[in-house]
C-alpha cells in the first residue's frame, strides 16, 4: 500500500481537501467495515455460539494485544479507552492526593492535560507548575527544576498547537531522577510516527485512535507501567477490573486492565485494531516521508 492507495480506500476525500488529521482522521471503508462486522457479528450471531460476553472479551483482548504490538508495550499493560482525555483522567482519579502535592504540565498541552489538574487544585489543593514547551524546546533546567518535588509531570510527546516533537525519553529520565511520575499524552504520535512505550520510560501514556490511526471516535488506550498500575486504585470499577471475579475482598488485576470497568461494544474496538493494521500496512516510512513534504 503506498499513500495514493489509502486515500483511495477514505470515501471522505472524495472531492475533498482535507486538512485536519490533528483533530479527527477520517476511517478507510476497511475500518468501518471491521466496525459493522464486530457489531453484526455479535448481535446477530454470538447469541446462537458461545454468547455475546466471550465474542465482547474476545474483541478487546484482540485489540488490546493490537495496541500493544503497536507502541512496544506488554499486552496485560493496555487497558482500552474511550479518548486521550479518558486516559488521563483515570489517572489522576486514581492517585491519592494530599494539599500542597505538585503537578508540572506545559504550556502547550490541550485540555485534556489541563483540566484534571485544576480540578485538583480546586478539590485538593494541590499546586499547577507550567513550564514552556512551544516548538519543543524544554528548557531542561527549567524543567528540572520544577518536577524536583513534584508528584507528577505530564507532557505531550508531539504538541498538539505547532506540530514539534518532544524529547520524551530525556524528560523521563529527568523526571525519573525526582521520583516524579510521567505521564504522556501521545494522541498526536500514534499513527503519524513510531512510538516505543518501553523506550519512552514513562509510567503512563495515553492515547486515541480516531486521529492519525484513522479509526473510530470513541477508541483509545491507556499504556500504564505494572509498578505504577499497582499502585493506583481507579476511581470506577467493575467485573473486568478484576483479577478474580469471586475474590471477597475483590482483587484488582496487578495491570493496566484493572481500568477497564464493564460490559462494553466490541465494534469500535475491532475498528482500532483495523486502523492500527492499515498504518501497519502503509508502513511509517511513508507516512514520515508524506509529513515531511
């Protein structure tokens, strides 16, 4: 598949110039398709075969391992999402917070990156730190400098309002010197260039699939390092959060699924997983070499 072939495949380019990607990427047939498969597959069919909660379970397991292949991280590390914002929120609903603890953000992030922690500023008095982040430069002493006592720095690994790359790896390692968590939103990564979960380093990093993944809205996936997931308590849960459904005390997973709450549709995650194969297919040689242009 070249670049020429998938536009072929987007019915929403047809006599269309469309230049918005960084908001909603626009599906191929073949996700859509995926998405109408899933969907009829279990309304229609698994009520005559093993049920509708196994071909559901089935659905995100597949996908979950999809995303997992995808960003270099442990299937049992993904826990399934509905956006970016999700993702992140359910982190900082999951920590415990004391006044005076300390969030460091930059100036560039979208709300989704800002909004949970004025909230907790309100609720919790904790204490917002902004460092610069425009065009990607992070002034590392700045930087350092903030999150030295912080508990928490989230940052985004491609800024959403000019198009530059963080060095995620860098401000890890950082942040990581403080015993300051990382959390990365990389919405505007996945699906536009390669990304490695496990080289990044962070402790979390969240995501959507219905930008450069061109999948459904209502995807996304939270990638959480087993240590950190283990300390967080989600602020909802339900059956597939747990590790045993009849353990009295319940017991999480040890994982990132402990924030996957219920019964959910196995349609929109069978279009992620068909998104992610189609970028797989084109190969993010040609995509970089496209955005280049």
């Amino acid at each position: 598949m070249d670049p020429e072939d998938l536009r072929a495949e987007i019915p929403a380019l047809d006599g269309t110039v469309y230049l918005n990607t960084g908001a909603a990427g626009p599906s191929p047939r073949r996700v859509v398709d995926a998405v109408e498969d899933a969907l009829e597959y279990h309304e229609y069919e698994a009520f005559g075969g093993a049920g509708t909660y196994p071909a559901m379970f089935d659905a995100m397991d597949e996908t979950r391992a999809a995303v997992a292949d995808h960003v270099g991280a442990p299937a049992e590390s993904v826990a399934l999402t509905r956006s970016t914002t999700d993702g992140i929120g359910r982190i900082a609903a999951a920590m415990e917070w004391e006044p005076g603890d300390v969030v460091v953000r930059t100036d560039q992030e979208h709300a989704a990156g800002i909004l949970p922690w004025e909230r907790l500023a309100k609720t919790d008095d904790i204490e917002v730190r902004v460092v610069e982040a425009a065009g990607g430069d992070v002034d590392r002493d700045a930087f350092r400098a903030a999150v030295a006592d912080a508990r928490l720095v989230l940052f985004s690994s491609l800024n959403w309002t000019d198009g530059a790359r963080l060095p995620v790896a860098e401000l890890t390692d950082i942040a990581r010197d403080a015993d300051t968590r990382v959390v990365v939103d990389a919405v505007q990564s996945v699906g536009q260039h390669p990304v490695d979960v496990e080289a990044w380093g962070a402790d979390a990093v969240a995501a959507a699939g219905h930008k450069w993944l061109l999948a459904p809205t209502g995807t996304g996936f939270l990638s959480v390092d087993d240590e950190f997931a283990r300390s967080l308590e989600p602020a909802q849960l339900g059956y597939r959060s747990l590790a045993d459904d009849e353990a009295d005390p319940y017991e999480l997973h040890p994982d990132a699924r402990r924030f996957e709450v219920g019964t959910a549709s196995p349609a929109v995650p069978a279009g992620l997983r068909e998104g992610i194969a189609v970028i797989e297919e084109l190969g993010y040689d040609a995509i970089t070499d496209r955005v280049a242009r």
